[in-house]
C-alpha cells in the first residue's frame, strides 16, 4: 500500500484501492489486476473522489460532483453504466454483476446483471448505510430499524426480510 493517510479504502478479489483524506481525496490502487481487467492502471488517479468500491473485475467511484465512474470488466452485465446517466450520487458498492449506490435523497439504485433483477432492485425507502456483496446487499434503514436485503439468496444471504427476526 502507498504511504499517506487515507479515509476510504476498498478491497477487491486481488487489487485494493483508497482515497487520500482532504485535501487532495485521490485514489490510489496497488494489487494484481483480476484477468487483466486493469483495476489498478485505469485508476482515475488524476480526480478527486468522494467513494470507491471494488468486486470481482471492475471498480467504481464517486465523483466529487456526485457522479459514477467505472472502470475494468464494466461492460459485462452493463453494471458500469447508471440507468440515469445525469444522477447525482453520494456512495457506490459493486457486486460482482451489478452496481448499487446511494443519492442524497437516501435511496438507493442499482444496475447491471440483465438476465435478472434480483440484484438490481432495492427495496423502497430511505438508508443510512449499505453494502453490496458478490450477489447480493444489505442496507439499513434511516434511523436504524432494521436491515433489508436483496439479491440471490441461494445460502440465506438476502431474504426480504433480515432484521429484526420475528417474535416467536
């Protein structure tokens, strides 16, 4: 990892990329490109970031002026291009088929993996933080009442309901 002080920092299958703290919020990623899918070379190291995610084979960020921008195997599954190219954005997760992120309003968004929107479709409402996962996410709601996940749910990882787990 490079020296310097940071305050985000993301983990991929072999790559790892942070943004510096204020000023200069740079990314910065180091690790062996999945399949050569250029995580760590096409890393927007010239524009300040406000988040950055990685997955499987692609990474994506947050602009400083809120919007998306992907990078590595991004064209499979579409999930490096937001369904509103002009969305404004404050957090981005990737999962390995698909692309959630936040907008200042608290909901949530998420695109990619065309076959199926069991990744793509985030439940209504307002959140205060999520995550994303190979296949699936998670995220808690506005005033943390409970936490609601989406996505395949082969091994118990997203039914529709998590937490609070109902009374007996």
């Amino acid at each position: 990892a490079p020296s310097g002080r940071y305050d985000v920092l993301t983990v991929g299958s072999n790559t790892s990329c942070a943004i510096a703290e204020a000023p200069s919020r740079l990314p910065f990623c180091w690790g062996n490109d999945y399949s050569s899918n250029n995580l760590v070379d096409d890393t927007p190291v010239n524009e300040p970031l406000l988040d950055i995610s990685l997955e499987h084979d692609h990474a994506c960020a947050v602009r400083f002026n809120g919007t998306p921008y992907c990078w590595g195997n991004t064209g499979n599954y579409d999930k490096g291009e937001p369904p509103d190219p002009f969305a404004i954005y404050t957090e981005i997760e990737a999962g390995r088929f698909f692309t959630c992120a936040k907008k200042p309003d608290n909901t949530l968004e998420c695109w990619g993996h065309a076959s199926t929107h069991e990744y793509t479709t985030p439940p209504d409402g307002e959140f205060d933080q999520f995550d994303s996962a190979k296949e699936h996410s998670c995220a808690v709601t506005l005033g943390g009442a409970s936490v609601e996940c989406w996505g395949r749910n082969n091994r118990g990882e997203a039914p529709e309901f998590w937490y609070p787990p109902a009374a007996p």
